[in-house]
C-alpha cells in the first residue's frame, strides 16, 4: 500500500508492468506449467493417508468364501440372459429372493434425441432389479449400495455373479448397520439414472421411471462393478464423475488399502503404480497418470455408473475388474473379500465421508495432490490474464506521449465509447445463446428438408451458427 | 357408546363359553376396545371330550381373570348362556400377576416371540392417598405414578424397524428408538415442569437418555393418542408426547425393564430373557405401559394396570445356519422349568393359524390345548402351553418347544395397511417429505390420523401440502396444524385422510433445512439429523368382516349376529425415521477463519489506516550535496539558503 500511495514508485512499477509485460507473462506461464508438472514428480507429494477415524485401521476380517458359487451363479445369469435377450428380470428376482433380500423391480423408459449406435431406436426401455438387505436392529436411515450393471453381450456377468454371491454371504452376517441395496441396473448410465431420481423423487432428465416400492434411507456411499473375466490381473478404481465430480478421497484410500492388505494389484487410470519415481520413466507414467485424471474431469462425463450419485451428495466409485497378459492371476474370491472389506468398512461409518479432500489429483493411488498444491499452478496461468488486462487499462488511461509528429494527439480524441465495448459482448453472449438452443431446434427441420442424419445435423448446425458468427462486420472489422 | 359398553359388560356376565376360553387383548387400541373372541375349535373337540376335568378347572380362572381385563373397555360378542358356576367370583386377591408368551413363525421363516407381563393391583393413587405397601407392583413406577400424578404412562424402547411387508402387523407396534407418552391428571396445574421432572426421573429408572426430551421434541396431538384405560375427559393439555429416534436400546435398558418383574428373571417366562441372545435378532422392542382399568363390570373401584412387553424377532439367515427349525432353546438358550411362582397364569401360545394340517411347519412337543380369538382382525387359533400345569413339562421337567419348518418361505405380504416415509430431492437448501399410505384393502376405504411431528430446523413450507390418492386431490376432513418457533417447539400436523380401497396416498410437504448456530450441531453433525417415524392411527376393516363365504365351516354362536364390532380393528403404523443432513459448516473454519482475519488485520487494515491518515504534499525535489551543504553553511552564517 505504501508502494501504491507513492506516485513515483507506483509510476516505476506500472512502467515495469507495461515494459515487461510479454516476459514477465511467458515468465508465469512457464511457472505455472512447471508447477503443474512439478506436483506430478513423487517428492513434491503428500502421501496418501485414511482421514475418516471410523476407517482407521484395518480392524475387519474378510471371510467371503465362495467365489466360485458366485462364478456359476454368473454362468447363470449369462445363460438366462442369453435367452430372455436382455434383463433376466424375473430369474433375478427370484434369486435374491432366495438369497433373503426384500426385492423390488423398477421400469423406466427414456425417449432418446438421437437414435442409439447399434440397436437405431428412440425409446430406451429398460427395469432394475434391486434387493435390499434390512440391516437387522436398524432404523432404515442409512443405506449402501452395491451396483452392477447388466450389460448387452457377454460383459459383467462375472459381476452380477459375484454381486448375487455378496449377497447371499452378507445376509447371513449379522454386524450390518446399514441396509445394503444390491442393484443390478439394465442400459447403464440410463438405468442408473432413472434409479437414483426416483429413490430422490427428482426429475431432471425427463425421464419415465415407476415409483420405487423400497427404501433404504439415506445412502451414504456406493461402488459400482464391472467384472468380465473369472480372473483378473488388476483392479482399476474409477473416481470421476458427473460434471468433473469426484468422491470423497477415503474412498480411494479405503480401496487401495484393501487392495494393500489383500494383495491385489490396483490402477487408477489403467496405470499401475512404479516405483522408480527418480526415473524419467517413471515421472513421465506419473504425469500421464495425473494429466489423464485431469482430461477426464475436464469433460463432465461420468467415466463410470458411479458417476450419478455424486449430484446427490454420495460418495462413490467404480471398480472394474481388469484381465491382461500378466502371469500373477486374482481370483473371485479374493475379489469378493475385498468388497467385503470395503463394504464392512463401510458399515462401520458413524458419519458421511467428508473428513478428507473432495479435490484432488492423484499422479498415483498412493499419493496425492490437494486443491492447495494445484491452485497455485492455475493462479500463475491466470495471473496473466489479469497482467494483460491491466497493460490494456494503463495504455487506455495515459496513453504513451513519445511521440513527436502529434500522432498520439489525434487517437486521444477518438477515446473508446462504452458502445464499442457492449457490441462484441452481446454479440458473443448471443452466440452462445444460439449454440446451446439453436442445434437441438433445428435438428428436426434439418432432418425433414435435407438428406442429413440427426447427429449430422446437430454438428452441421454448430457449424453453421460459427460461420454466420465469422460473417458478422465486428468480427471482420479489425 | 359407555352405554354400549355397559350392556357388552353385562353380557359377559350372563356368558359362559363350554370349551377354551383365551383373552389376547391389543391394548394399541385408541378406544380402549379389546377384542376378543372366543370360539370353539371342532378340529379338537375330541381331544377335549378326552380330558373335561382339567380343561374346566383351567377355563374357571381364565374368566375370572378375563373380566376385570375386559371391563377396563371392553366389548365382547359371546351370545348364549352360560353355567351358573362361574359366575360365582372366586375371592379376589389385591393385586395379581400374569405372564404369556405368544409366538409366531412368520412367512418369511422368521419367528416372531412376544412376552406380556401384567400386574393389576387394585389401588386408587389419584385421591392423594399414600400407598406404601408394595407387593408385585414395582414400587419405583408406583413411586413415579403417584409423584407426578400420571393418569397413564406409556413408554417404548425399540432397536430395528417393523418390517410389516414381511412379518406383517405388531401385536404392540412401536417407533425405532424411544417413544413416551404420558396423560396426566387433571390436577395436575403445571404439567410442562411435570413432564420434564417426569423424563428425568423416567431417564434414571430405565437407564436411557430421556433427560433429552425437551420442548423442542414434545407435543401435544390432538387427536391420534387418547387415552387406553379409562379417563373421565381427554382435554389433549394433558398429554405429551415425544420420541428420540436416535435412542439406542441395549442391555443397559433391558436389565432395569426386567427389574420391575416380581420374579425379576430368576422364574417364570422371563428366564427366557438373556440379552446375548435378545440383541442378536432382526428387531427387538421393550415396553411399558400404565393405565388405570377397572376392577369389575360396575367399575366401581378402579386398579391400576402394569404391561410389560418385550417383542423380538429373530432372522432365519443370520442364526438358521441351513436348519430351517426354531426351538425355545436355539432362540433363548434357555429352556422353562417352571412359572413363576407369583403369577396367577402363565402360558404360551404358538399361532398355528396358517398351519391347521402342520403341512408349514411341525410342532412339538404337541399340546392338546387349543384356543381362538381375534388379533388384529383375524380369527387366529394358538396352541397353548400352560406353564403352571406339571404336565406341560413333561417327564424331562423341562419345556423346550420346537418349531420345524417345512415349507420354503413365501412371498411378502400384503398388509391391509401399511406406510412409508422418506425425504426427496437433492442439496442442502431444500427438500420433500413424502409420506405414502397403502391401503390394500379390495373394496373399503377407511379413515386413517396421521401424526407428524417435524423438529423446528426443516421448516416446512405447509402452504406446500399436497394429499393426493390415484392422482386426485384427497382433501382432508381435518387438519390440526401448530407452527414450530425456532429453539422452542417442534411441527405438529395432524390429519385425517381418508384413505380410497387400493390405493396408495402421498402426501408431501416441502421444507428448508435451517442452518443452526454452531453450538447446536451435534458431535457428528455429518450424520445428520433425525426426524421421528409419522404416526398413523387407523380404524382398519378386519379381514374376518371380509370374509362373506358363510359356507365356511365356523362355530355357529359365531356367526349368527352379523360382527360389527369386529369390522374393524385399530392399528398403528409408525413409518421409518428420517436422517436429514442439514447444511454444515467445516468445523476446522473457526481455525481458518481467525488465520484470515489476522492477516488481512495486519496487513490490510494496517496498510489502508496508513493510507487514509497520511496527508500528502507534493516533494520537493532533492537537492544536491552541493546545494546542501552551501545551504548549511548559509545557515550558520544567519543567511536565507539558497
């Protein structure tokens, strides 16, 4: 403040700010990526630790025995899917009835914008089968959930399998707190979709689904499987959700303790862990680990069915099963200890996971990068917005006075009005208007009058609502 | 309707029933009606002609007993005449003692026991006088009674929530966690000190956490709690009711409940009571309820009743372990010796309802003793066990009863009436309470009282409150409706609906979650918070009025008066509780904050002050050391510098 109340200075920093402008503006966008690429590098890095107290130490003892029950149940399932030709709902019913759940079923049916890739239909039909688990001596406020989803082809019956063996397991076990919902969603993201608004009773995609019959209170975290194979080599956890979202960071560290304790190879990204951090290797498979968590966030798809129930404050994760070339197999059993543990550290929750970060970066499953380690990164990239800015104010205010031939004199006069301002600003505010509504408006007329599919004339109309913005005198006008 | 009640009490005296005779009474009933039903069973006509000696002599006490039970407000259908014996009273003791044992397997493989303890001494604590001598009437709840002058007391402890789509309808149904409620005499001036002063004392007596019950959890409905025993007026200034859904009950409450029993657990049924195995079970509850009943038809001296239950369900898959069978011994670990000592009867009963041919399950050791009555609206018929007969422990000296399943388990149930509750919508700010309502009855509608009471931090949005059954609007007939006053006192909404056959009603009402000071949050404000189960008190059409097919072989005293009294039974359903989180602030934010303040003290304020208060002046410019020290040199020299 003292440097700002005295006008010399003030005019020395400003010359400083005008002189250097472009260095010192290259200067911080190199220090800024530098910084970023830096958090990537393992010294730099917090490792990761269990913040939630009632996840603390590994205390459970995972005892699920019958993987390979859970393997024919999943034969099963695949043979009646095989011939119902999509959702075996009543066989599904019927087993976790066996199993002892409380099972209800639920439809939905969405009409899509553009027809499907493969099957070229507007209207999704679809039912979720889900049982749930009463905890015994408990209210019905909480609630976890266990999801599979019941995909098209051979995929994921090795899940379902493993998901109805849970089951079967858990109910005869009597240290649950939290109901336990297993829900087996058809057309994944939609059936997931369609779950989770009407357990909430919400309507945010206009979507048909009937009313669910049962509840289990609130649901205080999910995992969601994918499983294809009857032995796996690695397990990838997936964490990023709708809209860049991502869990709770217990989440992560409960599966990767596990998968410690276990002794189960785990990935995040597909990417395993290595340990030669000093290496260029190494750091590089870091960077690429941590840039790819960043691309996926950056955009707003859920990378998984997990990926829904972030909007509704919980916290969940995808675990996919995942078979490679590798000599050192993972059975199923193995696997549904896992979950076991997972889950039973679930149950012990007293409260929402919420001790530890809900933004963060992981260049690897054992370390992590908070929001106050990335931020500054993204302050210095933005810094120089504000540098340019402030270059463009001074030269309006004082403009320089070197001249000699009275040029200056004459562009004083014509000083810029608050028009020549307002006019790009609406003109960009109007085009993103355009972009967002004109596409999905136009696609049927485009469809009608040209010989142009419903996706194509999506593109085709962004394309237009560019050009006619190139075409524009302002734009041309510089 | 006391005329009415006063001619069925003068029936029963003309009544007199020729074979077994069993009361099993649900004192749930807003109006105070136990029903009950007796009837001949034909299945065991044999089987009794076989044994008439003892039969008699054990039918003789029963209805001794049955009557001061059934005068407290009762309404009984025996229609034919009755032998002279009985009616000649037996001396009466001052106070007695009963235990039974009702259990039921259910559908779902699953077993459902339920314990009743009852003392009923005969004693007035309302016209102040001062009873000293205790004999079976635990002396610490006589102590309370008189103290804070309560005309009834009920109180429930439960762990687990009823699942009625399972098991079907309670005997004694109750929310999770702790449910009070108390009317007090008219007397009784200030009744909100009482109340507080009552749950404290209550809170030490039971070992639970009912100190908490405060303003901001209590209220007074107006319309779903009267009284059970009898009550000269029902002025709801004398009633309070609260629960705490969050309570957890363990042995810490079971072990002072057991205490109030004459043979504490040392006799009787309540050997049968070890926590290691009651608290390893799908759903337990344990209850108190006081009222005062009357003594004889004439209700000329009233007594005061003491109910004890304990309810408990015990889950197939988690002790089953493959073999589908149930016994005494594998759901208590204990089996009975004997009754207890003090107690004027003490009895079990299977319900074998379901099983006339033991074709869903066996039962031994098999009893020749059978007995119906009406629970719930449906005819049931119990295999008894009479503990105080030697003969029921047979030659080993010990009871063990077994039950062995034989068929699969079946479907859920479809009970007449049932509720759910959850919260809709997503985020902090607001959301929905839905309340939903099945009536599964084919062609009746009945009315239903739904109670909410709401704590004050979601404030509901009433102007909000939709009723709608089968996509209509379902207008209440009558809403009772008190705002809640932050800090002070909670929501209290009272309805009735009706409710149109098969169908189902939801109601819902939006609210805003509040953002409390950070002083209220609780330890693990994370949780979130909790808002008691809804209430819903009905008048449901019995499925005995439901069955029309009169071909269908029944006792003839039985139907030959069309049943109005038991076309409907009462119920209540209490719903789920709710966990609500509210908006909750980062506890570590204090920290943040005083960081922030500081700095921005330090350095901002500390630079602006400086800023503001300075006053500024064009500097000369410097001048040179030359011109400096000419200009001291002209100073000393008495010269104007330069």
């Amino acid at each position: 403040m003292g440097l700002l109340s005295d006008p010399n200075r003030r005019r020395a920093l400003i010359s400083l700010l005008t002189r250097l402008n472009a260095p010192i503006c290259v200067l911080c966008y190199f220090a800024g990526v530098c910084w970023f690429m830096g958090l990537a590098f393992e010294p730099f890095t917090l490792r990761t630790y269990m913040s939630e107290n009632a996840m603390g130490s590994t205390m459970v003892e995972e005892r699920f025995p019958s993987g390979e029950r859970a393997l024919a149940t999943g034969r099963e399932f695949a043979a009646h899917k095989k011939k119902v030709g999509g959702m075996p709902v009543d066989w599904l019913v019927k087993t976790m009835q066996a199993r002892g759940l409380e099972v209800f079923t639920q439809s939905f049916s969405r009409t899509l914008p553009f027809p499907d890739e493969n099957k070229e239909r507007y209207i999704v039909k679809g039912t979720n089968v889900y049982g749930i688990l009463r905890a015994p001596r408990a209210p019905r406020t909480e609630a976890l959930v266990l999801s599979a989803p019941c995909s098209p082809g051979d995929n994921n019956n090795q899940a379902v399998g493993l998901l109805l063996g849970l089951a079967h397991y858990f109910r005869s076990q009597i240290f649950w707190a939290k109901d336990i919902i297993f829900l087996v969603n058809e057309h994944d993201l939609i059936g997931m979709q369609a779950w989770l608004e009407s357990y909430h009773h919400t309507n945010t995609t206009g979507m048909d689904w009937s009313p669910l019959q049962g509840r289990g209170g609130s649901i205080q975290a999910a995992l969601s499987l994918e499983l294809s194979s009857d032995v796996i080599t690695s397990f990838d956890i997936v964490l990023e959700g709708l809209n860049g979202q991502l869990p709770n960071l217990d989440l992560a560290n409960l599966f990767y303790a596990f998968c410690q304790k276990i002794g189960v190879l785990c990935t995040i990204q597909g990417k395993l862990q290595r340990n030669d951090w000093d290496s260029v290797s190494g750091y590089s498979h870091a960077v690429q680990t941590m840039m790819l968590m960043v691309m996926k966030q950056a955009s707003g798809r859920p990378w998984g069915d997990h990926g829904l129930f972030l909007r509704y404050h919980i916290e969940a994760a995808t675990v996919k099963g995942i078979n490679s070339f590798r000599q050192y197999k993972t059975d199923v059993t193995t696997i549904g200890r896992l979950l076991e543990g997972i889950f039973r550290k679930l149950n012990n929750l007293l409260e929402r996971l919420h001790q530890s970060y809900f933004f963060y970066l992981m260049p690897s499953l054992s370390h992590f990068v908070s929001i106050g380690y990335y931020m500054p990164a993204f302050g210095l990239l933005a810094v120089i917005l504000l540098l340019r800015a402030l270059d463009l104010w001074v030269q309006f205010a004082n403009p320089p006075a070197v001249t000699a031939d009275g040029v200056a004199d004459i562009e004083r006069q014509s000083s810029p009005g608050v028009l020549s301002v307002l006019t790009p600003l609406v003109i960009s505010h109007l085009t993103g208007a355009a972009l967002y509504f004109l596409p999905t408006r136009f696609q049927e007329t485009a469809v009608e009058h040209f010989p142009v599919s419903e996706t194509e004339a999506v593109v085709l109309t962004a394309i237009a609502v560019y050009t006619a913005g190139l075409a524009l005198p302002h734009n041309t006008h510089r | 309707m006391a005329a009415y009640r006063c001619l069925r009490c003068a029936w029963l005296l003309l009544v007199f029933i020729s074979s077994r005779y069993v009361v099993v009474s649900s004192e749930e009933t807003t109006q105070g009606h136990d029903r009950v039903s007796v009837a001949d069973n034909p299945q065991t006509a044999a089987d009794t002609a076989k044994q008439p000696l003892e039969e008699r002599r054990w039918e003789a006490t029963q209805v001794d007993k049955a009557v001061p039970d059934d005068a407290a407000a009762a309404a009984h259908k025996q229609d034919f005449p009755v032998p002279d014996s009985v009616l000649t009273p037996t001396p009466q003791l001052n106070d007695e003692f009963k235990e039974e044992l009702v259990i039921r397997p259910l559908h779902s493989g699953d077993i459902y026991a339920s314990f009743q303890f009852r003392t009923v001494w005969e004693t007035d604590f309302t016209r102040g006088s001062k009873v000293s001598h205790y004999r079976l009437f635990p002396k610490s709840l006589g102590q309370v009674i008189s103290k804070f002058s309560v005309q009834e007391l009920h109180i429930s402890f439960t762990q687990g929530y009823w699942r009625t789509m399972q098991w079907g309808q309670p005997y004694h149904p109750s929310p999770p966690g702790a449910e009070l409620w108390v009317w007090f005499q008219d007397t009784v001036t200030d009744v909100d000190a009482t109340w507080k002063e009552l749950t404290n004392v209550l809170s030490g007596i039971f070992c639970a956490s009912l100190n908490f019950i405060d303003s901001t959890n209590t209220v007074q409905p107006s319309a779903s709690f009267k009284p059970l025993g009898i009550a000269n007026g029902t002025d709801h200034r004398f009633l309070r009711y609260a629960t705490l859904p969050r309570e957890i009950v363990c042995t810490e409450n079971l072990t002072p409940w057991k205490k109030l029993l004459p043979c504490g657990s040392k006799a009787g049924l309540a050997v049968l009571l070890k926590s290691e195995k009651l608290f390893h079970s799908s759903f337990h509850s344990q209850a108190v309820h006081i009222r005062p009943v009357c003594q004889d038809q004439q209700c000329k001296t009233m007594s005061l009743e003491l109910r004890q239950t304990l309810n408990v369900v015990f889950d197939l898959h988690t002790s089953g372990q493959g073999k589908r069978e149930w016994s005494l011994f594998k759901m208590f670990s204990r089996t009975l010796t004997e009754a207890c000592p003090l107690a004027a009867s003490s009895k079990i009963y299977i319900d074998i309802t379901d099983n006339p041919q033991e074709e869903q399950f066996e039962l031994s050791p098999a009893t020749p003793l059978l007995s119906q009555a009406v629970v719930l609206g449906d005819r049931r018929t119990f295999s008894v066990y009479d503990l105080t007969q030697q003969v029921t422990f047979g030659t080993v000296r010990s009871l063990n009863v077994l039950i062995r399943w034989k068929s699969t388990e079946g479907d859920m149930l479809r009970p007449l009436l049932h509720a759910e509750r959850y919260v809709a919508g997503y985020g902090l700010q607001t959301g929905e309470i839905h309340t939903l309502m099945y009536n599964n009855h084919p062609f009746r509608s009945f009315p239903v009282l739904l109670l909410e009471s709401v704590p004050w931090y979601l404030r509901l949005y009433i102007h909000t409150l939709t009723v709608t059954s089968k996509g209509k609007d379902n207008k209440p007939s009558y809403i009772h409706y008190e705002p809640s006053k932050d800090r002070v006192r909670p929501h209290l909404l009272e309805m009735l609906v009706q409710l149109p056959p098969h169908s189902v009603t939801e109601i819902t009402v939006q609210f805003e979650r509040a953002l409390l000071k950070w002083t209220e949050y609780t330890p693990d404000p994370n949780h979130g918070f909790y808002v008691g189960s809804s209430v819903i008190s009905a008048l449901v059409p019995s499925t005995v009025a439901m069955n029309t097919n009169i071909t269908e072989e029944q006792p003839l005293f039985s139907t030959f008066f069309p049943c109005k009294e038991e076309s409907s039974y009462f119920v209540r359903v209490y719903t789920e509780p709710l966990l609500v989180n509210l908006p909750t602030p980062d506890f570590s934010m204090p920290y943040n904050v005083i960081c922030l303040t500081c700095t921005v003290v330090a350095v901002g304020y500390g630079s602006l002050y400086n800023l503001l208060t300075r006053s500024f002046q064009i500097e000369e410019p410097n001048p040179g050391l030359a011109k400096r020290i000419a200009n001291i040199i002209r100073k000393m020299r008495g010269v104007p510098p330069l």
